[in-house]
C-alpha cells in the first residue's frame, strides 16, 4: 500500500529543487499534485512529467505565493480540480546575500513577501477546507538559517526564523481539530539556490559542516514523505532538520 494513496497535495516551488524532489516522492507514494509555481508551464514540464510516471493525476498552476488573488485563484482551481486538499507544502522560497547596513528594502520586501508572507497566504487559503474536513497536513520549508542565523542574509534569515514561529502558533491553533503543522529546516542542500553561493561561501560551509559534504534534495524529501503521511501523526509543530549537523539541538 502507497502512503499516500487517494491524497492530493499542493506543492509550492515545485518546478525546481527541494519542492521538485518532495512532489515526485509524493506522486510515488500515490498523491495526486498540484504544482504551484512562479514559473511557466513548460519550465516546470520536467517535474509534471517526473509526476506522471506514476499514474497520478499532476495540475500546473502558476503562481505567485507572495500575491494574495495569485494564491486564492491557485487554491479555487486546486478544489477546482480534486475536490479536496491534503496536503499543503509551502516550499517556495528566495534567497539573496545582502550585509543588512546596505540591504535594499526592496530586496527585503521580496524575501520576506515569498518566504513568510507566500506561506502565510497559501496556509489561509487552504487551511479551511482541511479543517473542516478535520484533515490535512501542513509542511513548511523553512531553513537552518532561520534557527542559527546566516552571514549576509539577515532578510533570509528573519523569514525563515518566521516560518518556524508561524508553524508552532499554527500547530497550537489547529492540531486537535485533525491538520498537522510542521517544518522542515534542511542544511545546505544542491539545488539551483544554492548554486547562487559565492566558491568562498561554498568552502567556508563545508569546513564547518560536521558531515563534511553538501546535502541531496533525495536526503530532503523523505522527512516530506513522512511529515505528510500515517507514520507523523505524533508530530506537531516540530522543526525536522536534513542538515548534515550542522544544527544540533
Ligand atoms: N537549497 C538549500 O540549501 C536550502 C536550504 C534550506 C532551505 N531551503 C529552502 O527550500 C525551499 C526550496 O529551495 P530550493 O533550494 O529547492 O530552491 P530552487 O531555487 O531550486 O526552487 C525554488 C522554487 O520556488 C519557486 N518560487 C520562487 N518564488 C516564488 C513565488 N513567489 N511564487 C511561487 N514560486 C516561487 C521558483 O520558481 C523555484 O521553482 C526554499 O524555501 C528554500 O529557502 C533550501
């Protein structure tokens, strides 16, 4: 039996990376997807055709996180489509290096606006019908920076550490009525985000990494798997860490 067989889960930022690697496992477990992502259709067909193998239905919408009719019109068009929504990853996320003494506002806005407001307004517009159905799951991406803080990326950091916040007060507000909330905070992890690091950045964290190496979206997507299925259903408002070591609590 699949783990998530007759499920259907709302994956933001799927077309690339962490999101693209936890909707594949997800589809391989039996999950209808919605791939919700700023990008086109045909950049995100990759993922949409990694979907399809599996003979699960896949639904592109595209998407801003960070716009409020964006979000409402890609949750009316998931119901649309399935009826129902399981499963929400708020995986959607931006990073940008900026020393705080000379951080654009702008730059700010964007980070934060994609990272903590994207999640916030995907949580709104979904967390209803899961409720009152007195079912759903609720997996936020969030990162380690957001627990130890990072160099450079105050912006980044402070929405992350946001999303760690949001997902306790969220867990304290709906767990006994059946939606499960928690996130995930990965190391650093290859994906195009983190291609955007500076080679000093790059070797600076693998001296300091304990397991000596950069992390796979595949060590990522497993903690995804079980945060959504029978086997987290003790987990509440938890914060599970892929990261090589290099948080430990
Ligand atoms: N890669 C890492 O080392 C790492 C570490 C910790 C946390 N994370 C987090 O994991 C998540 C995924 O990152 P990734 O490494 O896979 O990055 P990525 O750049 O490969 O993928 C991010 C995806 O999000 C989409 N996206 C960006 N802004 C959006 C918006 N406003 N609306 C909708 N979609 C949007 C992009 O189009 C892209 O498909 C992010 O939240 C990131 O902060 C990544």
């Amino acid at each position: 039996m699949k783990k998530l067989e007759g499920r259907t889960a709302v994956i933001t930022g799927a077309a690339s990376g962490i999101g693209k690697g936890i909707a594949i496992a997800f589809a391989r477990e039996g999950a209808a997807i919605v791939v919700a992502d700023r990008v086109n259709e045909a950049q995100a067909a990759e993922v949409l055709a990694g979907i399809r193998q599996n003979d699960v239905e896949a639904l592109f919408v595209h998407t801003d996180v960070s716009d409020e009719e964006s979000v409402r019109s890609m949750a009316a068009q998931a119901l649309d489509r399935f009826g129902k929504v399981d499963i929400l990853v708020n995986n959607a996320g931006i990073f940008t290096e900026s020393l705080i003494e000379n951080m654009a506002i702008d730059d700010w806005d964007r980070v934060v606006n994609t990272n903590l407001r994207g999640t916030f307004l995907c949580t709104r517009a979904l967390i209803g019908q899961m409720l009152e159905r007195g079912d759903g799951r609720i997996i936020n991406i969030a990162s380690q920076l957001g627990q130890i803080g990072g160099g450079a990326a105050g912006h980044y950091s402070a929405s992350k550490a946001g999303v760690i916040g949001l997902t306790k007060s969220l867990a304290r507000e709906v767990s006994t009525r059946g939606v499960l909330v928690n996130a995930i905070a990965p190391g650093p992890i290859q994906t195009p985000l983190l291609d955007s690091e500076t080679e000093e950045w790059r070797s600076g964290k693998l001296a300091e990494l304990p397991i000596g190496r950069f992390g796979t979206v595949d060590e990522v997507t497993p903690t995804a798997v079980l945060l959504a299925s029978a086997g987290g259903s003790y987990y509440v408002g938890q914060t599970l860490g892929p990261n090589g070591g290099d948080v430990m609590l």
